[in-house]
C-alpha cells in the first residue's frame, strides 16, 4: 500500500531533506507541506533543490492541514510539536524531528529546556545498543516516535557499544564534534551568518550546557551506564553538513585492546547504516554525505589508557531525517532501508 | 641595529609566513632567501602575495647560502635542518621551524620519529608556564631556537597553567583539534587535495601515534606533571588556516571553579600575545588569523567534573612563524612584540 | 536484462562517481573496477564512501580486465583511452569520458591538445539543441560515445538556445565560470591543494586557451553560429564541487524581451534534466548537488543589450558522469532517466 | 600630530576593518566608536579580534557623539550617513563608506536607489585613471569623501585603463564577480547564513539591476567612455573575503596586443597598491587578503577579439576600509600608504 504523508516544517532543512528522501520512497506520497513564514508560496520556491515536488504549495501548519495522513512528519522549533501532535489521530504515525519528546526524565527536561515537559516517545536511532538488544525493538508498531538529536545520536552510538559491554568506564567521557551549521536550522542568527563560519571554526555551548547531553546520557544509561558524565563540545566548522565525533573513554583496567575493539565490531554488525570500518581507518565526513550512514573508527591508545571512537554522521540524514524515515519504515513494518541511500556524496 | 637574515624553505608556508611577518619588522633586514626545487625562481613567483619582496630570488638552500648572515630561519622537512645548522656560524642566531630539535628524550625522539637525534634546543614558546617562571627565561640570548609544533604548542599553553597550579590532574587528558591543512604544508599528498578537504572534516593520525603527543607532554612536565598521558586527535576542517583546540582535564577534587579558573588568569596575566577571555566567553580561530594570538576560553563542567580549554591560534603565526619571530626577539634582547601583529584579520 | 558493466579509472572523481549512480541503477551490474596505481586494493579503500562496493577489487587498467562486458565506463586521463578503445568488441557500449574523443576537426585537436588525434564519438549531452532535433537523435543505437567536457557542455547548454532561435548573436560570447576543484580530478598537483584554495578564488586558463573552448564553439555550430567566439574564463572557488556558469550574449537587434525568453522555455520543454527557471529566478549549485540536473535562469539585460545565463551544474554527475549514464541509457534504448538523481543534495 | 578619530557602524564587518587597519595607523588615534543595537557594549565583545582596542566602548551613533573629531568615519546602512553629514562641521574630515555619495547624476541614484538624493562627494579610489590625470588628484584637501562601493572600484579599475587610452570599446563590456559575502555586510538576511553559501556558488541582483551599474559606468566616463554598457553579474562564492572580478572587453580593431597590455602597465605604473602582473600570470583572491592592494592580471584573447582583466582585491581593504584610510591620508596630506598593509595573508 502507499501511505500518504504530510510534513511540517517543510521549508527548512530538516524538513527539506525529509521531503528529499521521501522522493525515492516508494510506499510513502507526499500529500501536505506546511510552513509557517512561507505559507501560501510554492514549495519550489524555498526548497529550489526539490525539483520533484513543483507540483506542492506550502500550507500552513495547522492540526487541521496536517490531519488525514497516515504519516506526519514534524520538523518544528523546539516547543511547538506537542501541542499539534497531541491533536492528531493515535493510529496516525507521528515522527517528531524536535527535542520535544526526546526526554524520559523530567528533571532533565527542567534543567535543560524548561517549561511543560511532554513526555518521551519511542526514540528513533534504531542501531543503539540498550542492554537487552536494541532501540529497533522499540520502534516496532510504535505510533510515536522522536527523531533523535543529530549530535546525540552521533555521541550515543559512539560510545553505548563500549559501555554495554563493559569496556569502558562511563565517568571521564568526552566527546569533540566538528558539525556544519545546517544542524542549527535556517535561523537568522548571527552567529550563523556566512562572513561568522567561514575560514572558521566556532565552538559554541561550552562547559556542559549544551542541551544535547542529557540525550546522549540517557542513552548511554539505556545500554548499562549508572552514572554516565560527559564533557561534550561541538565546534561550527566550514562545512554545509556532517559531524565528525571524536569520543574517548577510559578503558576498564585490564582489558585488552582485541577486546575492546571487539565490542564496537560486535554491536554493529550486519547493520547497514552503522558500520565500524577496519582497524587503522577512520571516517571522513564526505563519506555519508547525504547518507544514512554512521561510519565509524575505533582506536586504542594504550599509552593514554584510552579507546577513541571517531564517527562520521550526515546530520540531516542520519542524524534527523535518515532517523525518521528508517524508523518510520521500521514501525510501519516495512523494510528498514527502503528509500535510504547508503553510499556517500563524496568528494 | 639592524640584523641580516636569511630564510630557507621560503617557498613554503612556513617559510612565507616568516618572510610576511618579517617585512614589517623594522629591526630584521632580509638579504637570503632558498628554496629546494623552486631555486632560480623570484620570490613573488612562487608567493604572489609577498609584494614588498619583488626584488629577491630564490638560491638553493645550502650552508654556504645561509652563510653570513646575523639571524636564519629553517623552515625545511624534518630531518633536514639538523646538518645544515652544524654548519652555521654558532653565534649566528638559528631558529629552526622543523621538529629536529624540539624533544629533549631520546627515547620519545625515537618512538615518534626515529633517526638521529640532534638533541633539543630552546623552545620557542615564551608564554609556556614552567614550574617556575616561564619558557621566556630559557629564551633569553640563546642562539639556537626550536619553534614548536603548532598543535603541540596550543595544547601546552591549554593545559600548562592547570598542571602548575595543581588543579587539574595529569591523566586522562584529552584534546581534539580542528585545524586547517596549512599546519601540514605544502606537500603534494592526496589527502591534502582540496577536493579530500572541502566540504568536509578529515581526522588523522588517531589514536595515540601523532608526533607532537612527546612534545605535549614534555611540555606539561616543565609544568610540573610526573607522569602526563594525554588523547590527541586532530580533525583537518576546511578553513586555510587556524587551530581550535578543546582541550579537557579532570579537576582536582575538592578545587572550586574559581581557583580553577584562576589558574589560567593567573598564568597569563600581562600576557599580549596568549590572552583569557572573560568567563562564558569562547574564540574563534577567526579572531586571531594573521595575528600571534593566543585566545583562550576556559569552563568549568562541574557535572563531568572537568575543565574544557578552547583555544584558538593561527597555525602558521603563533603556531610556527610568529612564535619564531618572537622568540628571535627576545633572544636578541629586542622588544618582544616588535613587528608582530596582535589583531586577526575577521571576518 | 541486466548489463555488465566495467569502469576504469574507478580511484579517480569521475571513476567513483559513475560508480554512485550505477549502484541505483536497476539495469547495470557492476563487474570490473580498474585503476592504475591503486590497483590490488579494495575499492572502498580508496572510495570509502561506496559502502555498497565493499565486494569489488581494483584491477590493473587494460583492454583484457575490460573486455566481456556489455558496456565500459572510460575515466581515464586524457590521450589514454583511444587506444584501449580500440582493442574493445564493436558492439561494446563503451563511453569515454576523457577529452580523446570529442572534437570532430582535426585543426582544433591539434591546437588544443596535439598528438594523434582519434576522431569523434557520439556527443553525450542529450538535450543540446542542434539545428534539427537535439544531440539525443545522434545518441540512439550508439555504441561509442564521448561524454563531454563539464564546462564545455554547461556553456553549450546555456548558449545553444539562442543561437539556434537566432535571437543572440555569435560574436562577442562571454562565460565566466565559478568551478569547484574536481573538474580538475584527483591530481597531485600543487594549485589544486587545498591550501591554495580555501577561502580564495583562482583563475586559470585564462585569455583564450582552455580546452573546452572548441568544445563550446563546436556545439555552438551545431545550432546553426557560423564563425562562434567566446571569452571563457573558469575560476576555482572552495566548493568541492559544482559549476556556476555566467554566460552572456549580444541579443540580435529589435528582437524583443519575451522572443529572447521564449527560447530557452521552448529549447528545453518538457526535458527533466535541463531545466529553465521562472523569470527572475537563478539557480544556485547546491541545488543540483548530487544530481543530474542543469538548472538555467535566464535574464535580458536591455541596457547592455545583453542576454545573462546563469546555469548551475554538478561537474561530476550532469557535467560527466550523470551525463555518461544517460547517454548509455539512451543508446541501450533503457529509459533515458533510469538511475539517476534529480533532486540535489541541499543545503 | 595626531589626529582625533570617531568610526560609526564599528559593529559591523567595514566598521570593523577600518579599526583594524587604524590599529596600525600612527597619525591616527581612535576616540570614539559607535553602533546602533550594540551601543553600550565594549567593543570587543562585538569584534574580539580587535585585541587593542579593549579599552573602548560602543556609544550611540549621533552627531553629537560623532562631534568634535578631526576624522568622521561613517560605516552606516545606505541612506543613514545623509543627515548625519549634515551636522558635522565642514572642517572635520567624513569620509563616508555608504553609497549616499557616490553618485554625481540624480536620474542615476533615482533609478537604482530611490529617495533623496544628497550629492557627490570626492570618490575614493585615488589610482582610478581620468581622461586627465587620477582620481587622486580630487581627493587631496577633501573634506568629504565617499569611499567606493567594492564591486564598483574593482571593475572600474580594471576597465579604466583601456578606456582611457582608447584600446577597448565601451560597449559589451562584460563583467562577472566571485565574491565573498562580507561584502554584503553583517545583515540577518536568508541568503547569507552559511548553511546557503558553504559549498555552493550563487549569483544575485542579475540582469543588469546591481547598484554598482551606475558607479562603474560614472567612472568609465570620468576616463573618457562615451555612453558604456555594461553586463555585470555578481556571485557569491563560500569565502569570507575577496572579489575576482574577470572584466573583458572588445578590442578596438587594429589595435595590436603589445599596444592593448602598454594601456593597463602605464595607467598603474609605479602604484604601490594598484599593480599589474607579467604576462601570463593571473591573481587570486588569497594574495591579496588583509592587504589595499588590487592585483591584476591582462591577457589579450586574439580569437575573440577581447581584453580580459582578472583583478583581485579584499572587499573590506582595498574594496572599503582602505579605500577610506588611503583616501584620508590623501586628504590630510600624509603618505598616501601609511597604515596600509601591500602584503596579503596566504595561504
């Protein structure tokens, strides 16, 4: 069967590259775009790069527009999802590409982002280790899901291999991102301005403020952490897109380098879109560009008694929109990789 | 007076860096300038944006060219520079930017880069914090000067005054950078292609086997750390130029944010060139293009129990060129700033 | 059926991306990769973001590797491919994609390239319009075809329109183009490093002896210009890939605005690879990144009497190896956009 | 003696330029600093690599603040400087960055501006060939003076010295622009946030409706053109800095090429920050980063019968910045070069 699908947001880059994925979906049809600024316009005419869709005119983003669909894909600011969803049908799949139902612990949510906490959906990154198999288990059936944040999801499957296995301590960690500035959206900030990022790299919320790390320590107590810390810090780096995580951890005292590396090889294998590659290489960005893909490298430092995970992430791909769709496809029980693209735009 | 000097490796990066700051130094008269396969060239022919050298050719780089002259710049491959300079004059004052005499173990020499050892000369880094004074002191009237490694250098001045000030512990460091492929030179490599680096983030060397790790930590235990193991990883983004380093520690237990962050206050006080932005606030590698400036960031993570350095210099200024300028300077006994630029080039 | 396919040249830009498409493409299977210096490695080590190739070894590059396969993809360097070439089966489908088999007259082979000239192949750019019909008429049925110049074929494309209506003039053509640097492929060469590119903009082959010139006015009598000339100047800007092309013309005298329009509406309605803005519209090269599309926004300058042609490309997929996939889907007689992307790959 | 300086709009990417270029600058000392939303800050904290200018603090833009100064600097929004010029003294030196004053003829600033139109000021680019004499010789004694607009001065620069001696016609001229989005200033607009421009190249204002237009063909007409034409064609390309501007022209018939160079190698003839290379060599936007100098380069193309000059310049140094400071050191009759750096920041 084809399911229709409307979505939200559609004229920013969340919800442009949704839309840019579900052009070679073949069980999923477009029926409804939504914006908010742009209402009324072509959808063409704000996304120019999706030459399939000239036929669709953004709408606004109302209960109303957006019901009627087997699928709704929400790609809103943070806040603004729960009230919509909350008015759309529970048979309908809701997939949330904001932070707001990301979080479990409502301590966190206060702490982090404030105001009314609305509760957790079934977390979109379906490869993630938990102590008893995976997130994939989760996402079956599930009628609510949250697309995960690109950053955390990144950290998450970064590091969880190694803590479920009990490799590596969950005190210590520490996690250096280069990201590009898509992942901050379209806002007219200035410290997104082209004349601010190029020839530059910019870190931004320093010192254990950024509101990715509860996502990323909830994670990693999913695949058996007690009392995870996290010294996490992303840096805007001249590039359209991509992540490159760079993530350490002490390795548990007496634990031999075969061992660790095997607990990486271990998680991930027969998985399509996250793949450890040989020992000795590591990703680049380039490489999952536009890509489902996490392409990860592990190393071990013994002189510094530490494991180095290094992963590659498209963060509108893998990191949301890739995100949404697999597990849009996973709860809908069709196959997994349907309409997901796993070789990278390179160079 | 005026001295005469000759820079080898003029056509490098490193070597017109050199020649950049030097033409505005009004105490340094360059006379010399050679080059390997580039010899016979004018200057401007190989570094068009040198306009105030239009008169100078390109000599082979021999002893005998680099004869003669009060002050010489090496600016050649490692491994090069060790038997030229046994040939110059020893009251000719030899500032070498290569690694030939950055390490004083021969053991760490041996592991990371093997060969002969030629033994270590006084290290061009005048803000360093040693257990006490600082790095300035061994400046003073040497006449053999190694110019740090740009990233090493960044990383020492990031940790250092934590190490002395005994708030931060000496394991379990860690430091991820986002440098441009300049630091690499201008070597026709493929991964240094701008097609590999474009719109991308490419780690090297993970993983506990980069060379300037010995330099690091050689640096730290000048500051007091016995035993100092730190994970380094560089990230190559694309900006031309620039290092920004995130360097992390764990805090001594018990040590208040203030103490720690007076560490680095303190360290650097009265500092023009390695300077401490006031707290929650973080550089740009923008900030300091062109310039000899180190800028520092400095957070307290209480939840992670670490203190997260971010560091932003210009590679080939005070990461190379600037740094041995500088530390020509104070070897001369010529006020230290003199012809070196404290303001970036932004945006 | 499905086609067995070998690509030589397959560790090079063009080489991988041919590969990229043809993993979507339902009719082709991909049997051979060869190169030269990499071969006896796994294709992903050299391409490692062709995660669905990890099966293919590099073979060494010669006519026995390539022969007993129904098409052969040709990426080689420029004057290696003709005799290969001619050791291969008549009925193969093979498509170069170096220069060797482009230019139909022999004086402006040997004025822009020299040495033996091979003569000319069936022109792989289907939607240039010619005085009757298009190129594609000359691609059906083919068993020998050169895919074209990238930038030749973007200004070939942009022009042709209005020289076939005869509302602009032949003379006085001007094109200026931003590239990205893997127009240039995967060369050690020193002015394609990424030192000298980032953040600068660089001209080359300018004044009149870039290659692509007769290329472009070869087309450009195919619509019917009688003695063509164009200024054509390329510039390498710091975007991995694309071309912007600005091509401008003298609009015949007394032809109006609209008749000047209407015949690029009209060269390219209904074609799904070249298509023409709405007045007032220009296409930027994010917008085909990735794809297969030539994107054309047409402007008349009345005060300069001038017709202003802004196309954007994908050097490496419309500009080459998208543009060598259709062709070999048309000769083959398979559905002309089988396997290829139109959407690109934004922001 | 030293003079008193007050810079409006020092929030902004010209305000800032022309403070880091009066860092250097010993007859000058700057006073006052002012901004619109940013009033009240330091400076520094809106410009952090302005590292000494740490004392001063962003005050209202008014006149009464802006009063009392031996040199006005104004940096402000088009259509801003007007009434504030009018207040200030006659005596004091305003040199004005804004296009309010460029433009001698009404008809011109009705069409591509609109609103008020408040006159011509002495034009700020001091090496533009006149039919007689420079540009430079109305700069000196000026109390008023409009810096150029950085697109303007660049192809009229370029185009300028054919004109006036009569080796290039003044009709089809063509001009396109790689350009930096600096030029554009520290607007929130859309299409300047770097997820629009990082890895693409995008033209705006095309077909003839750029308000440089008038600016360029008022200059051509100072060197003699009759009634120019001119397509000029902008495009953003992802650095932060920099114009290429490849300008070409017909060549008047019979004229030889040794006779078209001689035009462009005399107009510029012992300038120090307007120079033409050798034959055959061509600037980059790198070799003149950070540095007031316009390099270029002049290739005569016989088979079509043009001129193209590729000329290189820093938009926010040669292009704005200092063009204000050179034509103020004119106006006050100090060296024309003092403060000026003629070396660029490469790589």
């Amino acid at each position: 069967m084809t399911y229709s699908v409307a979505v939200s947001g559609a004229s920013g880059y969340a919800g442009g590259e949704i839309l840019r994925l579900l052009a070679d979906h073949p069980d999923f049809e477009v029926r409804t775009v939504t914006a908010h600024s742009n209402a009324g316009q072509p959808l063409v005419a704000v996304q120019p790069h999706l030459r399939t869709f000239t036929h669709l005119t953004l709408q606004e983003t109302t209960a109303e527009t957006l019901a009627g669909h087997d699928v709704v894909f929400l790609a809103l600011p943070h806040g603004a999802s729960g009230a919509i969803a909350a008015q759309l049908d529970p048979e309908t799949l809701v997939i949330d590409c904001g932070a707001d139902h990301r979080l479990e612990r409502p301590d966190e949510w206060a702490a982090f982002y404030g105001g009314e906490h609305h509760g957790a959906w079934s977390y979109g990154v379906p490869e993630l280790p938990r102590l008893s198999g995976t997130q994939r288990d989760r996402l079956t059936g599930s009628r609510r899901i949250a697309a995960p944040g690109c950053n955390a999801s990144t950290v998450a499957l970064s590091l969880a291999p190694g803590i479920r296995a009990g490799v590596i301590e969950d005190r210590d960690l520490v996690s250096v991102l280069a990201v590009g500035p898509s992942g901050a959206g379209k806002s007219l900030k200035a410290h997104l301005l082209a004349g601010e990022i190029l020839g530059s790299a910019n870190p931004y919320s320093v010192g254990g403020v950024h509101r990715h790390i509860p996502e990323i320590t909830q994670a990693l107590r999913w695949a058996g952490a007690a009392r995870p810390t996290i010294s996490f810090t992303p840096v805007i780096v001249p590039m359209s897109r991509g992540i490159l995580a760079t993530s350490t951890a002490r390795i548990v005292p007496g634990t031999d380098a075969a061992t660790v590396r095997a607990a990486w090889d271990d998680a991930y294998a027969g998985e399509r879109f996250v793949q450890v590659l040989p020992a000795g290489q590591f990703p680049r960005t380039a490489d999952v560009l536009g890509a489902n893909t996490a392409l990860m490298g592990v190393a071990v430092d013994e002189a510094a008694g530490r494991v180095v995970v290094v992963t590659a992430v498209d963060n509108l791909v893998k990191g949301t929109a890739g995100a949404a769709v697999q597990s849009a496809n996973i709860a809908l029980g069709l196959a997994e990789s349907t309409g997901l693209p796993v070789n990278g735009v390179a160079p």
